[in-house]
C-alpha cells in the first residue's frame, strides 16, 4: 500500500512538473499560431472588417490563380462529365517564363530545383483567407442546397473563385 501511495505522489509531482514547464514555455514564446478562443470582437465589428477586407483578398488569390494557371474556357470535343458538363481540355498549369515542357523533362530534379523552374501550379492552393479558413462554396451548389434544404451556405467574406466550367456537376449522380 505504502509503495501504490508514493507512485501516485510520483506521478502527481510529474505531472505538476510538465504543466508548469508547459505554461512557462508557452509565456516564453510570444507570437502563436493558435487562435485565442475567447473572440471578444462584436459580431458586427468582425463582419464589418472581413467584409471591407473581401475586394483585397479575393484579388490577391485571383492574381494567385492566373498566375498558376490557365482558367479559359476551351471544352474538348466529344469528352464530357455526368450530366453532359463540357470537360476542359489541356495542361493548365503554366509554366515559368522561357520553360516548355520538353525542356522541364530534360531537367534533373536537381536542375528544376536549382532554376527554380518547377510549375507554380503544381504546389498545393493556399486557402483564400488562410488566417479565417473556413470551407467555401461554389455559387451553383449553394443555391441548390439552398433550394433542397433551405440552407444558405454563402459567406459574407470571401466567395468561391475556381470557375464551375472547371468543377464536377453538383449534385453529384451516384449510379
């Protein structure tokens, strides 16, 4: 009994340990990439700000994505998704200036690295407004959710910016 006694005293004694460590190291660090989450910002006042921020950071990722990618509508013959939706024809991810892809196939990866020629368009798509997150929605598929459910997913900050000529149909058929 007396040996059970000091092994939980042991491991209370541990466990106040690594808490006070932790709560030191976390006053040690400053900046976090955590959100606080007592939002002591009125809703009014958030929404205000996201909203005056929109113009600005739907820009910005629009400019993101001609950058990385070609976007036009050119629907290749005779191919088509569910539902009889064009599908896009063609590589669309652009290529750095002065680079064809005969020549990034006859670069080591090594030499595409020390170039910096690799394809913009090849690296992951950063959220829109990465600092709020949150998903986002094409138009066409809020408002059929809207219509079957009543449900209204648009928000007030920040719209969907991929074209729908380059998105499945929605809903989806399920055979």
């Amino acid at each position: 009994m007396n040996l059970l006694k000091h092994r939980g005293m042991w491991v209370l004694s541990a466990i106040s340990l690594s808490l006070a460590f932790h709560v030191a190291h976390a006053q040690d660090q400053g900046k976090t990439s955590y959100m606080k989450v007592d939002i002591t910002e009125a809703f009014a006042s958030t929404t205000e700000r996201m909203q005056a921020a929109k113009p600005d950071i739907e820009r910005r990722h629009s400019n993101l994505l001609s950058e990385r990618y070609d976007l036009s509508d050119r629907p290749a013959r005779g191919v088509m998704m569910e539902r009889d939706k064009p599908l896009q024809e063609g590589v669309r991810v652009k290529l750095p200036e002065g680079v064809t892809w005969e020549t990034l196939a006859s670069l080591s990866p090594e030499e595409i690295r020390d170039k910096n020629v690799f394809p913009k368009g090849f690296y992951p798509l950063p959220h829109p407004n990465h600092p709020e997150g949150g998903m986002v929605f094409p138009r066409f598929e809020i408002a059929e959710i809207k219509k079957l459910d009543g449900r209204d997913l648009t928000r007030f900050d920040l719209d969907f910016d991929i074209p729908s000529i380059s998105c499945p149909p929605f809903p989806r058929q399920f055979i």
